[in-house]
C-alpha cells in the first residue's frame, strides 16, 4: 500500500480522514486500545483490493494499523474474520491485535515494516519461511467454517456457463479437466485446517526474515492444499520452486502423494481467481467476452512483472485471468496431471 501523508499542521487529522458515519466507532476502538490517548498523527493507506478504509497511525509511541470494514455482507462477515485474525495473531503469523470489533467492523493491529531483498537467495529465504508460517497457521486452533470449497467452485463455474464469458470450447476444456479433479479429489471434514485463502502477495508482508500474513476476509477452516497452491501459483518461479515450498511444509514426511495433491488443487486455485474475475467482468459488463487470443498468451511466470495490482482495474483483472485460465488448461493436458489424477485416486 502507498501512504498518503497529512499536512502536519492538521489541528484534528482524524476529523480529516475518517468518515463521519464511522468516527463514532473509530472513537471507541482507539479509547479501548489506547485507553484515550491522543492519536499523534494518521495517514490513509492506499493500494488494497478489499474496499477497506486502511490507515497508518501513532498513538502511545507506537505504529499501528487502523482498519475500517467498508464492505460487509456476504464473504465479508467481520465475526468470521476478527475470530480467524485472533487466531492467526495468537499462533504468530499476524501482527498482534490490538483491538477487533464485528459490530462496528473496527480493528486495530500493530503496524508492519516490509523490506524487500535484492537477489535469488533472499527470494529462496522468503519462500522457505512463508511455507513455514503457512504449516504454524494449518497448526494453530481450527478457524470457523464457512462453506466446502468444491461445492463453491462448482457454484461459480455455473454462474460461468450462464454468463458465456468463455468460447465455448475452452469453457468444455475447463469443466473436463475441473471435474476430473473432483472426481478424485479427497474431501472429508476430519482433515481441515486453519486456512488463510487469499495469499496472493498483497496480503503477505516480509520483515526481514520474518513472514506476517494479513487480511482475513476470506479466511475459514478449509483443506490445507489450497493455500498451499495459492503460493505455488503467486509466489514461484520454476519447479524448484515450487519442490522448495513442498519440502519446508511437509518436511521428510513429503512423498509423491502430496505433490500429486498439490498439483491437482494448484489447477483449482488458479480456475477459483481466474473465474472470479471473469464473473465481476461479466457483472460490470453485460455481454463481455473472452477471445480464444486473449487466452493464447505467455504464462504468469513469464509476465509476472508486467501484471498490474488486481485493484488497478478491470482490464488487469481479465488479463490476470486469462493468464491463469492459460496455465491450468496447459498443465491439465499434461502427463503430470495424468498421473497426480491417478495417484490421488489410489
């Protein structure tokens, strides 16, 4: 996110930035986490995709992290998400809490400095200490249940076929190889863990080597393979990558059945972000298509740097889409996903 700084001559900064029909609340959260002292300075943050209203302050000496719920309802439901952040929080994984209300959707956490490292060993580090605080939070406390992802996937792909944003052709190579993978794909409630699903890297920060994950919205007791997709898909760059990720989180345990496992949920992940975004397209546009030449196009390892941030607009977001749609379709009609389907099933 990108701070917007305040004239430091603004006698009230917080009658500057907060909205009015949230001041009352924002009052409350800083008396019941500052014990009513003076708030010395606030700055807006800009840069998320959530909606929230996010800002920097100072208050007690210390930098912390004001969060305001804009978009409550449905997915985001601050009950769900303030219990999960606890969570995470208590298992080391967040930045403390220091203050979390679902009523008024008010939080307050301690503010995190990011560094980014120059070099492949420093982005090798980071890796290895994100597959390890990813295993800390599958080990903390269950969070609550929300919904069974393979039922929500096939939800979205029904609004998908009814919104004919796809050639058909590729929407029947993309339901073939989705419903392959569930035929096999295990799903039984007893091996659900604390999981984040939403770890694309705006919502994980790097302090030094220390890893903190952040925005809770779509977190809820889930199978443990789909953060771990989310970060071969965002967060790797080839196959050693991805081995390394592997071997930190299941450690000397780790076999040919969990990178079956793996492979097969990455597919999924990347048909979850990619559908989603052709729906919101196809919300905002009545009548919007995909060509078969949007489709035809270089991996997102390729094209990682030229990809906009998903909140830029809608142009980036189908780009963003197409993109991981290309991949799975590409790694679904490959010998290894063959084979991951036939380990998995056994």
């Amino acid at each position: 996110m990108n701070e917007r700084l305040l004239s430091p001559d603004d006698a009230s900064p917080l009658d500057s930035v907060i909205p009015s029909d949230k001041r009352a609340s924002v009052d409350r959260a800083l008396a019941a986490a500052f014990g009513g002292a003076r708030v010395a300075a606030i700055a807006p943050l800009t840069g998320g995709a959530s909606g929230a209203h996010v800002y920097h302050l100072m208050a007690n000496g210390a930098e912390h992290l004001l969060r305001i719920e804009a978009n409550v309802g449905g997915l985001h439901d601050p009950v769900r998400q303030y219990a999960c952040m606890r969570i995470a929080s208590d298992a080391g994984v967040a930045p403390r809490v220091r203050y979390a209300d679902a009523t008024d959707a008010v939080a307050i956490m301690e503010f995190v400095h990011t560094r980014t490292d120059a070099g492949d060993n420093a982005r090798r580090a980071r890796l290895a200490s994100l597959a390890r605080t990813i295993r800390m939070l599958h080990e903390a406390p269950l969070f609550p249940p929300f919904m069974n992802f393979f039922e929500a996937m096939s939800t979205i792909l029904g609004y998908l076929e009814s919104n004919a944003s796809l050639p058909p052709a590729i929407l029947a190579r993309l339901l073939e190889g989705y419903r392959a993978i569930a035929d096999v794909y295990p799903s039984s409630d007893s091996e659900l863990v604390s999981s984040h699903n939403d770890l694309n890297p705006n919502n994980v920060l790097f302090e030094g080597e220390r890893t903190w994950l952040i925005d809770w919205e779509l977190a809820f007791a889930n199978d443990r393979y789909n953060d771990i997709a989310t970060l071969m898909n965002f967060f790797t760059t080839n196959s050693s990558d991805v081995e390394l990720i592997l071997r930190e989180y299941f450690g000397d345990a780790l076999g040919d059945y969990h990178r079956a496992r793996a492979l097969l949920m990455q597919q999924v992940n990347r048909m979850y972000y990619a559908v989603m975004m052709l729906n919101m397209a196809s919300m905002a546009t009545p009548g919007f298509r995909v060509t078969e030449a949007e489709l035809d196009m270089r991996s997102f390892q390729e094209i990682r740097s030229e990809m906009a941030p998903v909140s830029s607009g809608q142009d980036a977001r189908i780009k963003f889409a197409c993109v991981l749609l290309r991949d799975a379709l590409r790694d679904m009609e490959g010998p290894p996903f063959r084979g991951a389907l036939s380990t998995v099933r056994l």
